[in-house]
C-alpha cells in the first residue's frame, strides 16, 4: 500500500483543525447538543490531542449521546493516553452499550 504524499496530509490536519474550531463554536453556542462535542471529540482525537478529545467525547456522553461510534473514539482515546483503568471503567459503565 502506497501512503498519501505528505502534502496531502498537512491539508488533512489543516481541515481537522479548521473543522475542530467550527464543532468546539458550535458546541459552546448549543450547550444541549451532543453531536458537535462528538464530532469535536474525533477530530481532536486524528490531531492527537488526547485530552482535548476526552474532554469533548465525555462532554457529549453528559449531554446523552452514548452510541457505539462515540464510545469507542473515547476508548481509543483512553487506550491511546495508555489510561487502561479509565478504559476499564468505561467498558464496565457503558457494557450495555458496546456489547
């Protein structure tokens, strides 16, 4: 498998940092929504910032979006931040969820 040219991911970074800032606007201007801290959440975990991503993807488990897809972006997260007892404690919490 070839790898993209590293032109083409510094734009890749570029556009996640540019859609982190519009999903990190929209997630304070609508405190009740969960999908924008989710989305926050995914692009921040692609940037690597790992604690800015478990902040945003706890944030929107709190607001109600406990799905699959965003509990296993803050399991990879956790995992990622080598947090294995917090990854403990979240598979434990949400088992009903991810089965």
């Amino acid at each position: 498998a070839t790898s993209a040219p590293a032109s083409a991911l510094r734009m890749a970074a570029a556009f996640r940092r540019e859609a982190a800032g519009l999903w990190r606007g929209l997630a304070e201007a609508l405190p009740e929504d969960a999908e924008a801290p989710a989305a926050l959440g995914r692009d921040l975990l692609a940037l690597g910032d790992l604690d800015g991503a478990r902040a945003a993807l706890e944030a929107a488990l709190a607001r109600g979006l406990a799905t699959p897809t965003t509990l296993g972006w803050l399991a990879e997260c956790l995992f990622r931040a080598r947090d294995f007892a917090g990854l403990d404690a979240l598979l434990a919490r949400w088992e009903p969820v991810v089965g």
